[in-house]
C-alpha cells in the first residue's frame, strides 16, 4: 500500500482522493513515519445509486407469454 505523509497529504487532498478513485487502491496516511489513516475507495455496494435494472437477470418466464390468458370466446367485447 502506498504510504504519504500527512503533510503531504494536506496540500494534494483532492488529487490524492481523485487518485484513490481512479485506480481504486487505498492510500496509507502517515505522521512521523507511523500510520494514522487510510483513505479507501468506497464499497462497490454504496457505488450503484439507480434502482433501474438492480432486478436484472431476477425473473422468468414460464410457459406462453404471447397467447391470451383466457379463451377469447370468454371476453365480452367480442361478444354482439
């Protein structure tokens, strides 16, 4: 794991979070050479914040889906 003085730290903040992002490895903080934080990329679970297609691959279809559920004589718009 890449180690970083907290120093350093102060002044490169927001590259050093872009850093983390982009290549999804952690960053070890230090303070005279002994650790005192890690900066992480988030979970993969925190990531997905769109509902739309989180049931993928879910369902299945089982028998005709094409033919009408019921007998056509049965419907009464066809009827008279």
């Amino acid at each position: 794991m890449e180690e970083i003085a907290v120093s350093k730290f102060k002044t490169t903040c927001l590259s050093v979070i872009e850093r983390v992002r982009r290549t999804r490895k952690p960053i070890r903080l230090t303070r005279f050479g002994k650790p005192v934080a890690e900066v992480i990329p988030p979970s993969t679970a925190a990531r997905s914040a769109s509902w739309i297609g989180s049931m993928e691959g879910t369902g299945e279809i089982l028998g005709d889906i094409v033919s009408p559920a019921t007998d056509p004589d049965e419907w009464d718009v066809l009827r008279g």
